[in-house]
C-alpha cells in the first residue's frame, strides 16, 4: 500500500500552530509575571491576547486534522517547528511589550506562508483561517506597540 501524500498546506500550518502556541505561553508567563507601573493595563491586555490565542491553537490543529495530518502537540515537537522563541526569563515590562510585538510580527510572517501554500494549492479555508489570524496578530501588536508610545 503506497504511502498518501501530505497536504502541503499541513507543514505551513503547524508552524504556525507551533509558533502561536509559544507566543500563548509566552503571553501568559508575561501576564503572569508583569510588574511596574503599567502592571494592571499589561495584565489584563496580556490576559485577553493569551485567551484569543487558545482558542486560536485550537483552531489551527483541528484544520491540521481535516487536511488529514496529526496536529503536533508537545512542547518538543513545538519547540522545534516554532519560529517565536520561548521566554525563560522575567524581563521587565517594556521588554516584555517589544518581544511580543516582535513575535506578533512572527506570527504574522507564519500565517502568510500558510496564505502562500494554500493559495497555491487551492485551499480557501486554509487561506482565510491564516488572513484572520494575520488580522489578530496586526492589531495585537499595534496595541503592544501604543505602550512604548
């Protein structure tokens, strides 16, 4: 029995479930661990960046799934496929704001290789699901950057 081809759109999409996946725990150390003057605002914008994002993980794995693949799901299969570095530090909170502004940016760039894969092979789902999560990911930074302002 030959072995069935995978769908070319699947590698894109579990960089980008990989990348975003990190960004939540990243999101949620940092909401965890804020401090300073800005702590209450950065909690709460870090709690509901963190919160879209897991249900966002979800989405992503289970198209994954639908285009036939298993979903990667460990932090070791993550951390290789992820192109948004873990955080094993306690930065301060501006810190904090530019590397997740810088990984928003990332994410972004993985949603667009799933728009360019999909595209090419035809599949429309697979392109809306990364244009909305470029969406999210543009406007999560603008409102990261608005803090450095």
């Amino acid at each position: 029995m030959a072995k069935e081809k995978k769908d070319p759109v699947v590698d894109p999409l579990a960089n980008l479930l990989a990348s975003s996946y990190t960004l939540y725990l990243k999101t949620h150390n940092y909401h965890w661990n804020v401090t300073g003057p800005m702590f209450t605002t950065l909690h709460g914008l870090f709690m509901t960046q963190y919160t879209e994002l897991a249900l966002a993980v979800d989405e992503i794995a289970e198209r994954i799934r639908t285009l036939g693949a298993p979903a990667p799901g460990s932090y070791t299969a993550f951390t290789k496929l992820s192109k948004v570095k873990e955080e094993n530090g306690s930065p301060d909170a501006k810190t904090m704001i530019k590397r997740l502004v810088a990984d928003q940016a990332t994410v972004v760039e993985a949603a667009r290789a799933v728009i360019k894969a999909a595209e090419k092979a035809g599949d429309q789902v697979s392109a809306d699901l990364a244009t909305r999560r470029m969406d999210v990911h543009s406007k999560n930074a603008w409102m990261l950057r608005s803090h450095l302002e």
